[in-house]
C-alpha cells in the first residue's frame, strides 16, 4: 500500500510539475506578445515620423535647389534621402531577426517544427516566420548528407524577444540534441565582414595567448586571465 501511495504522489508532483511549466510558458507568451504590441506601435510611429521629416526635407530643400537653378542637386538629395530611410527600415528588420546555424536539412522538412524545437528547449514560444537561406539548388540525397546545413532566419515579433532569445542561446551546449547547433543576430553584409575579422583575431588570439581567456564582446575581442583554482 506505501508502494502504491509514493507512486501516486509521484505522477500528482509530475503532472502538477508539468501544469506550472505549462503556466510558465503561457505567462511568458503574454508578456513577450504585450511588449511586441508596444514596440510594434513605437516602431510604426517612428519609421512614420522619420518618412515625414524626409518627406518635408526633400520638398524644403528642393524649393531652395529649384530657386538657384540647381536641379540635379535635388535629385541627388532625394536619392540619399531614399537612401537613409531604407537603411533605417532594413535595420530595423533585422533586429526582429535572428539566425540559426547547424539545423540538420531534409528533403521535404517542416523547418518551422525544428525552430519551434529548438527554441523549446530555451522555454520560449513566439510566433515565427522561418525560411532558409543561401542557394536553394536541387542536390540529391548523398549531396545533402554531405553538404553543409544551410542557415535559418527567424522573424519574430519585436527586437525584445530577439534579445531573449540570444541571451539564452548558451544553453543550446549542454542539450546534446542541439550541441551543433547556436544562434546569431541577423547581420547586415557589412556587419558580417566586421564579424569575421573579429573570428579571425579571436583565433588567433586563442593560438598566441592559449593560457588566457577569449571572447568577442561588442565589436572587439577580449582577452583575461584564467582564474586560478586553489
């Protein structure tokens, strides 16, 4: 009968257990969607604004270059213009975005069931939009095997569940189902040039100064000294 008592109070604490992680996660979701309704509102007041003051930039200065009989000028200016808003709208973008290397790639994948698990395992669940990227070219099963998993973007609601995602990324290494597997933000060409130089210099510290420790931080490498153990 004690038998039989324990193993009840055994599977009412794990089903109990799994209804608070349940809990957890939908109180997670509701926290993560209300910030994503408020950056979302933000960002279209400001992606607004910035539009408008273009907007009126462009006609103030083009009254002026039309008034020195200097058209080409204005046509230059607008250019530009165009230019920084667009900057300023893919910037934004990205830091909805996030990248994820090493998910194994199979003919006829669900990709978005495999991001979902992987950010699972982080104990998050928002709402993505996941794609490959890089060549799409048909291969055949060998090819596949072989080759190296192309990366996935994910889109999510605002560039606050991108941070929460990244900050857990780590935990990724101590999953063996996921011990290939990590995550970056979603970098511009430019931003990903500036990277690898710092990879390189990151490797290059570890092979000079291999009794120290390494690590990009920001936009530079650093590098300490191991704490000692007694």
């Amino acid at each position: 009968k004690l038998s039989k008592k324990l193993e009840q109070v055994k599977l009412e604490s794990a089903a109990k257990l799994v209804d608070l992680q349940t809990k957890v996660v939908t109180l997670q979701d509701d926290l993560l969607a209300e910030k994503d309704r408020q950056l979302t509102e933000l960002r279209n007041s400001v992606i607004e604004s910035v539009e408008t003051t273009v907007k009126e930039g462009i006609k103030s200065y083009s009254k002026v270059v039309q008034e020195s009989c200097n058209a080409p000028s204005s046509a230059i200016l607008q250019a530009d213009l165009k230019s920084v808003v667009k900057n300023v709208v893919e910037e934004e973008d990205r830091s909805r975005s996030f990248m994820i290397f090493g998910v194994k790639e199979e003919t006829g994948e669900d990709i978005g069931v495999k991001v979902n698990d992987v950010l699972l395992q982080l104990n998050l669940k928002p709402k993505v939009d996941v794609c490959r990227v890089g060549s799409g070219a048909k291969s055949t099963p060998q090819d596949s095997a072989d080759r190296r998993p192309r990366p996935v973007k994910v889109t999510v609601g605002s560039s606050t569940i991108v941070k929460e995602v990244l900050s857990r990324a780590k935990r990724l290494k101590d999953c063996s189902q996921f011990r290939g597997v990590y995550l970056a933000p979603d970098r511009s060409l430019e931003q990903r040039t500036e990277h690898k130089k710092l990879v390189v210099e990151l490797k290059k510290r570890f092979s000079d100064q291999p009794e120290k420790r390494h690590f990009i931080r920001g936009n530079e490498v650093i590098s300490v000294e191991n704490q000692k153990r007694d």
